[in-house]
C-alpha cells in the first residue's frame, strides 16, 4: 500500500516513520498542502494522509477518486476541511484521529491564558534587558473567577477539570451535557446565559455550517466588558472583522487564538521575512491583549506519537477490507 502524504514537515516524518516500522508501507512525503495543483501528479497510491489545512473539496475528491484513491487519512481530529458529501459519492473513505491528547490541546488553552493574564511573555523579555520594573504586568487570581466553556466533548472535558483545579467556577454550553462534569460542579446553561455570565470564554466545539461565526458582533454585544476569549479550536468560529472591533472597544480584555480563518495562508511557514497582504491578522498581532500561536496546541511527544499510530492504524484496517465498517465509525 502506497500512502501519498501532504503538508509533511520534518516532525511528521520523525513519528510517522517511527510508527511505520510496525506497518511497512511505502510513505510518499510531500512538503506541498493538497490541492488541484498537485492531484496529476498523484500516481498508484491508495491513500492519502492529510492534515488541517489542506482542502479536501468536491474537485480534489474527484480526482482523487479517478487516480484509484481509496482512503483520506486525516491526522487530526478536525473534518471541517473535507466534502464528506462527495467522498461518499466517490467511494473514498474518511478516517481521522478523534482523540490523540485531549490534554494537549486543553494545556495549550491554559497556558495561553496563564500567558496573556500573567504577562510571562513580556516579563521573559523585559528582564532579559534587565528591566526589573512591573509596571503594566499586573493580572488577575484565576480563583474566584467563572470559566464559559462551549463544547465539552474530550478537550472541553480536559479544559474544565484544569479550570476546577483552579478553583474556578465553570459554566459549560453543549447539546450533549457530560454527567461527570455535571457531578464536579460544572453548570450547564444556555449559550445566552454562559456568554452573559463569564469573565472567561473557552471555545471547544468543532467548526460546522451551524456555528460559523459564532462569535460575531451579536454574540460579542452579550458578553461583559473585559472577557477574555481562548480559541483553540478552529478559526472559523470567530469572525474575525468583529473581534478587532471588539478589541478596539475594549469589550474584550484579551484574546488568546491558536487557530485563525484564514490560517491556511500562513500557519506552518515560516514567512518572516515575506511581506504578509492578510491585513487582518497583522491588525491582530498589533494588539499587545493579543496571543496567537499558529497552531500548534496539538504539538505535544505524546500527540504526534499518537496521531502516527492511530493513522497508519485505521489505514492498515481499512486496507484489510473492512471499509465498510471502519467508514460508520469513522464519520461519526
Ligand atoms: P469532541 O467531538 O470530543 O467534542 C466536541 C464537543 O462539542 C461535543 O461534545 C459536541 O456535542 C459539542 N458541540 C458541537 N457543536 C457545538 C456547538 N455549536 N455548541 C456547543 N457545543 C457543540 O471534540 P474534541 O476532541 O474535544 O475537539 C474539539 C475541537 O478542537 C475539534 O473539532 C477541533 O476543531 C479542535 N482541535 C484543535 C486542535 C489544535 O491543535 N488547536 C487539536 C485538536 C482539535
């Protein structure tokens, strides 16, 4: 089995390799996102191993389909990015990782919001230039405080049990409330209520036509002034235009993004000497309430590790003529 693997950095090839020495397939890594541009060149491969921002569209799909690829491994847990509508229709099978390290991304979040309220960013540096001063250092307690948290499914779940360590008093929105959390002292409430009620709002659902632009001039316009929002889950979630808006006002506090709308233009580059034309995310980066990192809250020993052998897992099953049944788990 061959496998054709896009947006592949070095670290993918350090766990993938690692992990195929149990399955032995012929892994073809290659630097370049998924895209019309290179679907020609894709020549007897059976699988394909994808990641975040690479497009799996209707069009892509097709020509995959007609160059016999039978499997889309994704290596996230994020679907987001693929027509399932046309995968279907073209006979390829979809599978993904849906839970590698729950913690990683749930630590990233925190330590996020440790960062942007403690200010360890700018104290690391002001101290290097021995300036030992703590003028405009000054935070919060995290105790006391009421935590929002949307979305508690397996990182939401991690998310929320760091915030009760705390000692934070945690509000959660999902249609499928966890009982486990509901015995911790977790309050499930309505989206309205939690986005009225917290100081702090965490975003742990995934990316659906439903919630586009969840956080947008309305769903701002009920929060408190001073919040602080996370979101380590997709860009999408936030309209961008309207979160500057927010920040300028001042309504938001603080705003600490790992993901971004339009990140597939620029997350997992390096680009510091190029001139970026996304003014937006330049318009961000000039906030000093703002932290974004491209990315990177997956990027943990124990994530990548999993992620290779879950993926290369479910392609060996899926490859021993089980399809049919892998394909229901898989897409649900
Ligand atoms: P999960 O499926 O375990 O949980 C998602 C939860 O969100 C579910 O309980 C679901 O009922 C709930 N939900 C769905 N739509 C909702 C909505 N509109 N409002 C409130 N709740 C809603 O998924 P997970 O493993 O916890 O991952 C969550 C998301 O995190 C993923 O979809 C992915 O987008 C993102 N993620 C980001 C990174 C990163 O590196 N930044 C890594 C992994 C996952």
């Amino acid at each position: 089995m061959k496998i054709a693997f896009f947006s592949a950095k070095e670290y993918d090839k350090t766990f993938f390799n690692l992990a195929n020495k149990q399955f032995g397939f012929e892994i073809q890594y290659h630097e370049t996102h998924l895209g019309p541009h290179i679907v020609d060149l894709i020549k007897d491969v059976q699988a394909v191993c994808v990641f975040v921002n690479d497009k799996l569209t209707r069009e892509v799909i097709e020509a995959l389909s007609k160059k016999g690829v039978k499997i889309i491994a994704l290596r996230c847990a994020g679907f987001n990015n693929v027509d399932l509508e046309a995968a279907k229709e073209f006979g390829i099978t979809v599978c993904r990782v849906p839970s590698y390290s729950p913690e990683a991304v749930a630590e990233h979040a925190v330590a996020m919001l440790l960062t942007i309220n403690r200010k360890t960013h700018k104290a690391y540096n002001r101290v290097r230039e021995q300036n030992f001063s703590l003028d405009g250092l000054l935070g919060y307690n995290l105790n006391g405080k009421t935590v929002g948290v949307i979305g508690t499914g397996k990182i939401g779940h991690a998310f929320i049990k760091i915030m009760l360590g705390f000692g934070c008093k945690v509000l959660a929105y999902d249609v499928f409330p966890d009982d486990s959390l509901i015995s911790n002292g977790v309050d499930y409430v309505t989206l309205e209520e939690l986005l009225r009620q917290s100081d702090i709002i965490s975003l742990h659902c995934p990316l659906t036509k439903e919630n586009h632009y969840l956080i947008n001039n309305k769903t701002l316009a009920l929060m408190q002034n001073g919040v602080t929002l996370i979101n380590t889950s997709r860009g999408g979630l936030i309209n961008t235009e309207d979160i500057i808006s927010a920040l300028k006002s001042k309504k938001l506090a603080a705003l600490c993004i790992d993901v971004y709308e339009q990140e597939e233009h620029l997350f997992f580059k390096d680009l510091s000497m190029e001139i970026i034309d996304d003014d937006k995310i330049q318009r961000l980066m000039s906030f000093p309430n703002v932290l974004l990192t491209a990315h990177q809250a997956f990027f943990t020993q124990e994530a990548l590790t999993e992620i290779a052998q879950v993926t290369l897992d479910s392609i060996s099953k899926l490859d021993k003529n089980c399809m049919e049944e892998h394909s229901k788990i898989i897409l649900a």
